[in-house]
C-alpha cells in the first residue's frame, strides 16, 4: 500500500486546488455574465411605485365611453382579469374592478388618433398602446388595432392580442419601464398574431424589486431554461469543491 508523506499529501491538494480553482473561477464568471445578461429591466425615475401599505389593493375600471363596438366588455373585461392576475401572481398585490371610474386607480379606455395627452395613436399596427407610470394608472388602446381575444380573431393578417399587450401596459402602470430582454413582456416589441403573455424571469425579478415577492409565487415548469445552465454550472463547482473537501480528510 502506498503511503502519503506529508510533501505528497501538499502536491495532492494543490493538483486538486488547480483542477478545482480553474473550473471555479471560469463558472463564477459565467453565472456572473449570466446574471448580468438576464437583468435588463428597467424602472421610472426614483423607482417609481405605488406607495400603499402592503399587501396593495388597486381598483381597475374600464371607461365606459371609451370602449369600442367589435369588442364585447365581457371579452375585454376577461383578457384584463387574466392580465392583471399574471402580475397578482409574483406580487403581493390585488386587482379589482371597480364601477366607480372616479375611484378607480387605474383607468382602461380605448381611444382614436390624437385623443388629448399629446401622445396621438397610429391608426392599426404601429404603437398598440400606452399607459403612464405610478400612479396615475392611465392605461390607453389604440381603438384602430384589431384586438384579438380568441385563437380565430388572432390568425386575422394584423390582429393584435388583446392580453398580451395588457400585460405589459400593466407592467408600465405598476412601474416598470421597457427591457432588453427579448422575452420579457417588457420587451417594447409585441409580436403581430401571437400571444405573449407569460412573464419572463426578467419581469418577475423588476417587479419583485419594487414590491417584494408573493409567498405564494412558484416558477413553472419552463421557468427560464437559462437559469438550468446556469444551475449545472454552479452544481458542477459544488461537485468539485464536495470533492475536494473530502480528499482533505481522507487518511493517506
Ligand atoms: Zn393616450
Ligand atoms: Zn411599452
């Protein structure tokens, strides 16, 4: 049986220091670049936010005489709900829609051309929509677009998806400004006959900073694929450092 001297015992550590520290360092710096890359939401001057004491309450209305004839409210109120719910979801936070438009925290309207706030719409395609950050909860759609709100209206050539572009404009309402995460509903771009409704870990990660993270909150099966790499790598230098740990126990 070979026997260790205490020279062996310091050429084995620093073998495995070197096998340990370069793959450490590199996955380090990986995670690092990672963390970087999937941070790009963005906030309002000073962090804009609704400042109510937790867990905040909004009240939503729809504006009656600024809704539009090809879209029934209950359609309309059912893409809102949805909406509204994907963000309730990661915050603690609720939505609730109210009648009452003169108490209502956010107010949802459809409007044409230049309608008087100095930001006129396009007519179809171009800029869908806008809202304004906290809190005026002024939340406004270009009533020109063909809104989708099923499958059939979405396979329409220019039909826009009603819930997809509601939640981001929420994202706007509650503080959040564009991001360059291209899968982030955030992300200025929303795509012409698709859905883009699921927020991204991007979204969650800004809207967790300015009101903290529902208890409830559980990340679905697909959440960010990026993150699993990421995960390997970080389990792969906790393999190497368990590793390392246990030769410097063991008895040579
Ligand atoms: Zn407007
Ligand atoms: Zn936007």
């Amino acid at each position: 049986m070979v026997q260790f001297s205490g020279y062996h015992k310091m050429y084995v550590f620093l073998f495995i220091f070197f096998l340990v520290f370069l793959p450490a360092t590199r996955c380090i710096a990986t995670n690092d670049h990672k963390f970087h890359a999937t941070t790009h939401y963005a906030f309002y001057e000073n962090m804009r936010r609704w400042n109510r004491t937790s867990p905040i309450k909004l009240n939503y209305t729809f504006l009656p005489e600024h809704m539009i004839q090809n879209l029934s409210l209950a359609d309309i109120r059912l893409s809102f709900q949805r909406a509204f719910g994907r963000w309730a979801a990661v915050i603690l936070m609720t939505f609730v829609e109210t009648n009452d438009a003169n108490h209502a925290d956010i107010k949802i309207g459809f409007y044409f051309g230049d309608h008087g706030d100095g930001v006129p719409f396009d007519g179809p395609l171009g800029q869908a929509a806008h809202s304004s950050p906290p809190e005026s909860g002024i939340l406004h759609l270009d009533g020109s677009e063909l809104w989708a709100v099923d499958e059939n209206t979405l396979k329409l050539e220019g039909a826009v998806d009603l819930e997809s572009v509601a939640v981001h404009e929420i994202g706007h309402v509650l503080g959040l400004r564009h991001s360059t995460v291209k899968n982030a509903v955030m992300f200025p771009y929303t795509p012409i006959q698709k859905r883009k409704v699921n927020l991204s870990k991007d979204d969650v990660d800004g809207i967790q900073q300015l009101y903290g993270v529902n208890p409830n909150f559980k990340p679905g099966p697909n959440w960010e694929s990026s993150s699993c790499s990421m995960f390997m790598e970080t389990r792969t230098c906790l393999g190497w450092s368990m590793l390392l740990a246990i030769m410097m126990v063991l008895p040579f």
